[in-house]
C-alpha cells in the first residue's frame, strides 16, 4: 500500500470527521459509511481534498470510489490513478 496516498486519505477524512465533531481514530479497515459520519457529500469533500492533495484527477473512478467500503479499498483505487 502506497503510504503517500494512505496517509492523505487519512488525513482528511480526519478532518471531514473532526469538523463534523466526530471523534474516530482512522485506520486501514476504518468504514466509509454514515455510522462514521460521512454521507455522499463527505465523500466528495474527501475525494477533492485527496485529488489537491495527490494533484490527481479521479474522475475516470468514481463509479469504483462508489463502491469502496474502507480505507483500504479506497486506497487501493486511488493508487491505480496515481502511482
């Protein structure tokens, strides 16, 4: 796993969930559902903060984002756009 694009994953669902007032620590296996907080619009926030941060497009994988369930499944379709 690329740490680069982790930790940028990371770091701002971090913050979507802090802003929100959610206390959570973020892992690998951490969910990307309403139970943590995030609703679709939280997960276009994350994904344009990880596209600035990676200077990345993802465009052609939203349909994939869509269906990742964890950290780590997100992670692994970014990487395909970036690394």
């Amino acid at each position: 796993m690329n740490d680069k694009v982790n930790d940028a994953i990371i770091k701002n669902f971090q913050q979507i969930l802090d802003e929100s007032g959610i206390e959570a620590v973020i892992t690998e296996e951490t969910e990307l559902n309403r139970d943590m907080g995030i609703d679709s619009l939280g997960i276009v926030n994350l994904i344009l903060s990880i596209e600035e941060d990676l200077e990345i497009e993802l465009d052609d994988y939203l349909a994939e984002i869509r269906n990742a369930h964890t950290v780590k499944e997100l992670s692994a379709i970014i990487e395909k756009a970036c690394c």
